[in-house]
C-alpha cells in the first residue's frame, strides 16, 4: 500500500496529456517539479481529483515565480452552488485561472471519429473529449460569470485581464498487442501500458498480480507488496468484472519486470 508521498511524486512523474500545442484552445500551464516532501494532512477517504488538487497546491506554493491567491473558490447563485475555480495565482503581476486534471484513458478506436474521442474511460463513463468540452463550456466560463465578479473582487482581479489554463495529466493505456500506432495529438509519454480483454489475460498464467486502490493507481508500482499467483487473482478479477468495474492492475512477469494495465469487462 502506498502512501501520499508516493502517489505525490507518482503525480509529479506523470506528463501533460499534450504539450505546446493547444488544443481546442486549452494551454497547459508548466510549473517547477518540486521533490519536497508531501507532508500535507489529508482526509484518508479523499478522493484521487482532490488529493491531485493538494498536490498541484504544493508545486503552486513553492514555485518561487508565482504567488498562490487562493484555492478552491465556490461560486453560488441564490445559495446553490454553480461551480469552482480550482486556483488563482499571480506570475510576474500576471493574473491566472488554473484548472486541474488528472485521468486515465483507454484507447478505443470503435468510440467516435477522431484520435481525441477514441480516448475513454476505464469503466466508459467518461471521455476526454467530454471533458474538454466540459472545460470549455462550463469549467473555464465560470470565471465569467456576474455571480464570480464578487469573489475576484476580493482579490482586486477582473476577470478580462485573467489568464485561463489548466494543468491536465493523465496516465493512458492502450490495447493489448497494438505496436507502432502513432499518435498526433496526445503526448506519447503518457503511455504507459496495455488494457486487456478478459480472454487476453489468459496469456499472462506466468505472471504474478496486484490489484491497487484508487488513490494508489498515481503511484508508480511499489515491488513490496504481497502478489497473487493467476490462479488468486482470476476470482477477485471476475468479482470486479461482473459489477462492470474495470480494475488497474499491477503485474509482475516472471523476469521480474512490473508494468501496469487494465482488465476491462466490455
């Protein structure tokens, strides 16, 4: 079992799901990796969105360049509430609205039309072009809103000499056996394993396994951990895969090399 230390730094080693180029529009916002340590006191029921959010909050307050104004702000309207500015923070008297996101996406080419919406998630509950039309549409003009006007106030800010960006990681898997693809609009380095059909797992009798914890899926595979032989680890597999839950798993080969992946039930 990991610990927030080791998922921070998990976090830290995860790239941008893009680099330089925007797309539809969105910059990333590239802050200092900054290897102090995480000692921020958490809610152990946290969820993996907002523990990255307390992540991104250290990389803000000790990057020497910015000035964090504040975190978290909740716009309401008639006492309901209507959404969240993750952060606000200043860069050489430059103001910014950053956005925060951390996810992990499955390759499947039979979903949409284009790269962009082939990319979904482990469970087909979300995707990332849901999520980017969700920052464009609703996320990032929030800022926009009369009913924000009060809170940038108390910051002396407007929101027209804001800059908006966002800071969206992701770690993404793609099918079993798919070699030499290339992909023009993500950034390969994310990559980092296969997701694999139930029948494909058969070939893997050789190999050992793990199932993590959601918050552990940031860590990069701790060795120390009691694995499980096929034959263990096959009814705990259908188990999740009968409730149409798709599991991250670590495997280890019999060489010794680990590597992460998904078993999906559809």
């Amino acid at each position: 079992m990991c610990n927030n230390q080791q998922r921070y730094i998990g976090f830290l080693n995860t790239p941008h799901l893009w680099k330089n180029v925007p797309i539809k529009g969105l910059q990333q916002f590239s802050m200092v990796p900054t290897q102090i340590p995480f000692h921020t006191v958490v809610a152990k029921n946290m969820r993996l969105g907002k523990l990255v959010e307390r992540f991104v909050s250290q990389q803000l307050q000790h990057d020497s360049r910015l000035k964090l104004l504040a975190e978290n702000l909740i716009i309401s309207k008639n006492k309901r509430t209507i959404g969240e500015l993750d952060c606000l923070f200043t860069k050489d008297g430059q103001p910014y609205h950053l956005e925060v996101v951390y996810k992990f996406y499955l390759y499947d080419s039979s979903v949409g039309t284009s790269e962009i919406d082939h990319w979904i998630g482990p469970n087909r509950k979300d995707s990332f072009t849901e999520k980017l039309d969700k920052l464009k549409t609703k996320q990032l003009p929030l800022l926009y809103r009369d009913e924000t006007k009060p809170t940038l106030k108390q910051f002396n800010l407007e929101a027209n000499h804001i800059k908006q960006c966002v800071c969206f990681k992701a770690q993404l898997f793609i099918p079993y056996g798919l070699k030499n693809h290339t992909f023009k609009h993500i950034n390969p380095n994310c990559i980092v394993g296969y997701y694999y059909k139930l029948k494909e797992v058969s070939q893997l009798t050789h190999c050992k396994f793990f199932i993590p914890k959601k918050l552990d899926w940031l860590s990069k595979i701790d060795i120390q951990i009691n694995w499980l032989t096929f034959k263990e680890f096959t009814p705990l597999l259908q188990v999740l895969l009968e409730q149409k839950r798709a599991p991250m798993v670590w495997i280890k080969t019999p060489k010794g090399h680990t590597k992460k992946g998904f078993v999906v039930w559809w």
